[in-house]
C-alpha cells in the first residue's frame, strides 16, 4: 500500500478502511470485484470499527460495576426466572415506550446481573446507558450540592434513554436522598425508561428514604407504567458454601423463635 494512501486515510481517520485495505485489494483481484463492490466492502469495513469503537464507548460511559451478558447467566440455577420475558426486556421494546423495570427479590438471585446484562444490550442496540448504585445517585448530588454543579449531575441522570439503579433497600439512605431520588423520576417520567433493583418490598421504601410522603411519590409515578419483574430463590453467591443452607435454616428458626 502506498504511503501517500495511509497519509490520506489517515488524515481522512478512515482507520477502520486503512486496516482491511490490504485484504480487500486481494479479494479484489482474486473474485474480480467491481469498483462499486470493492468500495461497498471497504465502507462496511469502516462502519464496522466504528460501530465497535462506539459500543466501547458507550459501555465505559455506562460505568457497569460488571461487565454481564444474558449468555453468561445461570438461568438453570434459578428457574423462577423466566427467560422469554428478560430477552423481551433485552430487545428493548420497553426503552422505546418509555417505560420503566423493576427487578425485586433477595439478595444474589440475579438482579444486578440481569440489569447490567439489559443494559449492555440496550448499548448495542444504540441506547446511552447509565448504571449508578443508588448510593451512587445520592453521593453524587450531596458532592455537585456542595460545589454548587447540581444541574450538571442532574443533566447526567436525565440524558440517557436507559438508566439503572442498583441496590435499592441495601440500607437506609441519608436525609434529603428522597429529594434527589424523587427529582430524577420525575424529571424520566414518561420521558426516559429507568430500570431499579430492590430487595426490600416497595411498601419499605418509605423507611429507606426517609421520607415516606417522598416515596410515595417516586413510586407513583415509575410503577405506573412499569414492569415488575420479581425473582425468588436462594443466592447464587452462596450454591458453593456447604454451610449456607444450615445459615439459613438457622435464621429461619431464630426468626420463628422471635415470633413466638
């Protein structure tokens, strides 16, 4: 390839095309390739790297805590889950309608990997993402109040078309959370779909804001054109710990001790 030609395609950042020229002018010469079929290849060439570099993009900016599939997961571990409506949810259908998701349940059955998995196709699909915990959500307004920058993180919540929070009734959230908290769902509302995880029933919700006429106004709004997705089991994170079972059997008994 001549050196003039790298320098243009370079200058042109045609890097995708600049790659695959080579190969291309041998598939050329070997299958006789019209002009117009030769350049249709290198132009797919080129839109392909850029797709490719545009996920990446997209998925760094999206700040997943892990990296998840829907190929990666266990569904056999955990049969309550059903598999035909989460790739439903993954072929984005409820992200052009704008509603919401709510994935409910406890600890390590799925959640998380399933939100995360979502979104990473909702990323191919060509939706911005963003994943936050919800603690994640609370500090980044407390830092941006005290530095005065509150419409720029608010801006960053409200602009992509599919935002998940992660870990919702982990704990109890700080005072005014139910402020920031109640500003994004309003703001998303029937605008952006939102997508939430909680292991604590909403009718707790109240508790864990602080706030529960806050709360009820925050569910008011994301339930009512939302999908509940609720998932039962035991933790995933726990199949290989022979003494989970007697942990559980264990807390059970002591929690019936309690009652009585």
């Amino acid at each position: 390839m001549k050196n003039s030609l790298i320098d243009a395609l370079k200058s042109l950042r045609l890097s995708g095309l600049a790659q695959s020229l080579d190969v291309r002018l041998l598939e050329a010469k070997g299958h006789a390739l019209s002009h117009e079929d030769f350049l249709e290849l290198l132009l797919q060439d080129e839109l392909h790297v850029r797709g490719e570099r545009r996920i990446a993009r997209r998925i760094k900016g999206a700040a997943f805590r892990d990296m998840k599939t829907l190929e990666d997961f266990d569904w056999r571990f955990n049969p309550s889950i059903k598999r035909k409506t989460i790739f439903d949810l993954a072929a984005g259908h409820f992200i052009r309608e704008r509603r919401d998701v709510l994935f409910i349940g406890p600890p390590g059955v799925g959640k998380s990997h399933l939100a995360q998995a979502i979104g990473y196709e909702a990323i191919k699909a060509g939706y911005l993402v963003l994943y936050r915990s919800i603690f994640d959500l609370v500090r980044d307004f407390l830092r941006d109040e005290a530095l005065g920058g509150e419409e720029r993180i608010l801006i960053k919540y409200l602009k992509p078309d599919l935002l998940i929070l992660d870990d919702m009734g982990l704990k109890q959230l700080p005072k005014r959370s139910g402020e920031y908290f109640f500003e994004i769902i309003m703001r998303r509302y029937e605008n952006r779909s939102t997508m939430m995880t909680s292991n604590r029933p909403i009718e707790d919700w109240g508790k864990l804001i602080g706030d529960v006429a806050a709360a009820g106004a925050i569910l008011d709004r994301f339930l009512h054109h939302a999908h509940i997705i609720p998932i039962t089991g035991k933790s995933y994170r726990l199949r290989n710990n022979p003494r989970a079972e007697t942990a559980d059997q264990t807390t059970c008994k002591a929690s019936k001790e309690k009652v009585k």
